[in-house]
C-alpha cells in the first residue's frame, strides 16, 4: 500500500510540474511573483492536504482534476490561438483561456469542494488575486480570466467529491422502488 500511495504522489507532483505555468521569476515586479507563486502554492496545497490526511481518494481526484483541467484548457488554448481571442493584451500569443487562472481555480474548487469552505475560502481569494494580476500587468483580459475561473471551477465539480459527503439517490429495479443512501468516509 505504501508503495502504491509513493507512486500516486510521485506521479502526481510530476504532472504539478509539468502543469505549471510560472515563467521563471525574472521580472523585479512583485505582484507578478506573487501571482506567480499561488498559482503553484494552491494546487499543490491540494495534493499535500490530501497525501497527509491519508486520503487516497482525494489523491485520487486531485490528480483527475489536475490532468482534465490542463488537458481541456491546454486544447482551448490550441484553438483559440490563431482567432482574435487568442491575442492578449500585451501582443503575446495563447490569450484565450488564462493557464494561469485555469490552475490555480482547478486547486481552489478542489480544495473547496473536498475539504470545504475553511481550505477553500483563502484558496479562492488567492485565485481571485491571480486573475486581478494577469489583467492587471496587460498578460491577459478580463474574458480570459473569467472563462478560465469557471472553467477550472466546472471540471472540478465535475471531478471532485466532497469528503464526508452523503449522498441519498433514487433507485429503480425490474422489481423495487426505492432510496439508496451513501456516505464515504
């Protein structure tokens, strides 16, 4: 089992690596090393809360939301690329959705969701501050950030359940009618 739980956390902060999209610290400004830095911090926040509470599934989810958020922002970001929405404010290219955002709202939503408001209220607040930031030094506009936090936000809804959570759903059989009652733990 240990073996097993190394090599989901191996795995997992190689495709953290792989994910990040923080340029290389070289600009003297302040606000975009900061930016720069919760859009790593948040997400791997995740993974470490996860990996020190013993919570394999949430390892589990933290690692399908991470790759289906990157996979699916990444393909939008190939798309966009060559249309007008592709541009960003600075004459860059890859403007359409924000990586960025789309990061650090994957590792906010997942701390929300799974752990609750407590881990999820600081986490937001510090995505809020990155998309203030990249449209704030012209790396992108508003559309991009605001796409790119409900872009984020849905897949991991979609990819991450709460801990404790209980779930009551309708079951219908060839022969019964009835209520299913499930709480994971």
């Amino acid at each position: 089992m240990k073996i097993f739980m190394t090599r989901y956390l191996l795995v997992t902060l190689i495709v953290a690596a792989l994910s990040l999209h923080a340029a290389p610290a070289l600009a003297l400004d302040n606000d975009i090393l900061a930016a720069d830095v919760l859009t790593a911090v948040i997400p791997l926040t995740g993974i470490a809360v996860a990996y020190f509470t013993d919570d394999t599934l949430g390892q589990k989810q933290w690692l399908r939301n991470t790759v289906v958020n990157q996979v699916f922002i990444s393909a939008l970001r190939l798309g966009f690329n060559e249309t007008y929405l592709g541009e960003r404010p600075n004459g860059h290219s890859y403007g359409f959705p924000s990586g960025h955002e789309a990061f650090v709202m994957s590792g906010a939503a997942f701390l929300g969701e799974r752990y609750g408001w407590k881990w999820g209220t600081p986490a937001y607040m510090a995505a809020a501050y990155v998309a203030y930031v990249r449209v704030d030094e012209n790396k992108h506009h508003w559309r991009d950030v605001i796409a790119s936090g409900i872009l984020g936000y849905g897949i991991a809804m979609l990819t991450v359940t709460p801990e404790n959570a209980t779930y009551l759903a309708p079951v219908i059989g060839p022969d019964f009618i009835g209520m299913r009652w499930e709480r994971s733990f």
